[in-house]
C-alpha cells in the first residue's frame, strides 16, 4: 500500500526506498497489528475513570479500584476467593501469586510489581481446593490464559470445574525479571525493604521512599 516501502527478498524484511510520511498506513493494514478499539479492548459497554474512597485502601497504584473492587465482593460474599500478585515477605519486591479469602488481605494486596506473577498456577490451585467462586486479577496475558481455558473447545476449565470465575484484567506497560531489575537497583545503592511505591509514566521507571513525596531515583525505559 506504500509507494515507498517494498519486500526485500534477500532479508525477508520490508526496507523503504525513499522518504517515509509518517502516514500510518502500512501499520494499521499490517495483519499482525491491532488498532481499532473495538478489537483491540473488546466489546464494552462504556468506560470510567475511577478512584477508591475507602479510607482504608491508601496503597493503591492508580486510585485503587481494583482493591476496592475486590474489597466489595467480599463484603457482599460474592466471591469466596480471589488470586492477586502481592509482594514476597522474604524477598521485597519478588511477586508472588496468592489466594486470598478476605477484604483485608485484599488491602495488602494493594499496589503493582512490575514483575511477571504465576497467577494461573494460584487458580489452579484454589479449584482445587474447591473455592468455587474466584475473582481474578491479571495483565491481559493472564487473561488471555484463563478467557481460553474456560471458552475454547479444547478449554480445560471449560470441561474439569464447575468455579465461576471473574476476571478482572490489569493494564500492562512493562514487566521486567526480578533478578535483573532488582540486582541493578541494589548496585545503585536502593534499599528495596524501604521502598513504599514503583510505577512507570512517559517512559520513566520511578521508584519512590514515600508514595507521595518525589521519586528517589528515576530511570529513563
């Protein structure tokens, strides 16, 4: 569709043969790409902007919601166990994929790591230890796992457990190995026990003593 952008056959890449316009088209008729809302998000009824305003939830990465979502379900016992990635007792900061039974677990569960967690294995885990009604919590690849494993099919969940399962999906922007992220931070003199808060904005890694004070230590991604 580009005048300017042809197939190289001895790379087996595009390569342009003049001066790019920056026009878009070649990537939104890309098949491997995805840049209409409707197939990228899914199907959805509207769209909010959301804070908590529990007096009890002060740790929450953008505003909360999800730990007050979580924090409403049990309340009103619509759920009898949840999988959350909260943060390694031992190891601060190292995720860790955990079934929790109650609201205040919930509220320690506030908070993102930018870190992949096995929060599928906890799923499995709580079916077999017959929850049968699970609210998870996961980046869109974790999603994705569960959607297919309840839907396709071939779908284990699908055919092997009766649990209802509501997912509630995270945005992802980046997740990074603990073992390098971590190590690199401890040469550069962070004690990751005092850290209170990470969180990514206009391609910078900030990392912060206190939530709400500036960051101590930002990194250009």
């Amino acid at each position: 569709v580009c005048p300017v952008l042809e197939w190289d056959y001895a790379t087996s890449q595009p390569k342009l043969i003049g001066k790019c316009t920056g026009c878009g088209i070649c990537y939104n008729q890309c098949p491997r790409t995805i840049t209409d809302p409707v197939q990228l998000i899914g199907e959805f009824k509207t769209g909010y902007v959301a804070s908590a305003k529990l007096p009890e939830i002060d740790s929450g990465q953008d505003g909360g919601t999800v730990t007050a979502l979580l924090c409403y379900l049990f309340e009103e016992h619509l759920i009898d166990a949840a999988i959350v990635t909260m943060k390694d007792i031992k190891r601060p900061w190292y995720p860790v994929a955990q079934i929790i039974t109650s609201k205040e677990e919930a509220i320690k569960s506030s908070g993102s790591i930018y870190c992949h967690s096995q929060t599928v294995e906890a799923l499995m885990e709580a079916i077999r230890q017959d929850f049968r009604s699970i609210a998870f919590v996961g980046t869109p690849c974790n999603i994705d796992a569960v959607d297919k494993m309840l839907n396709s099919p071939a779908g284990m969940l699908k055919y092997f457990m009766r649990a209802h399962i509501l997912k509630i999906g995270l945005f992802c922007m980046d997740s990074f190995s603990p073992e390098a992220l971590y190590t690199f931070f401890e040469r550069e003199g962070i004690d990751l026990s005092k850290v209170k808060k990470m969180d990514i904005s206009k391609g910078k890694f900030h990392i912060y003593y206190e939530p709400d004070s500036e960051p101590i230590k930002s990194y250009t991604i």
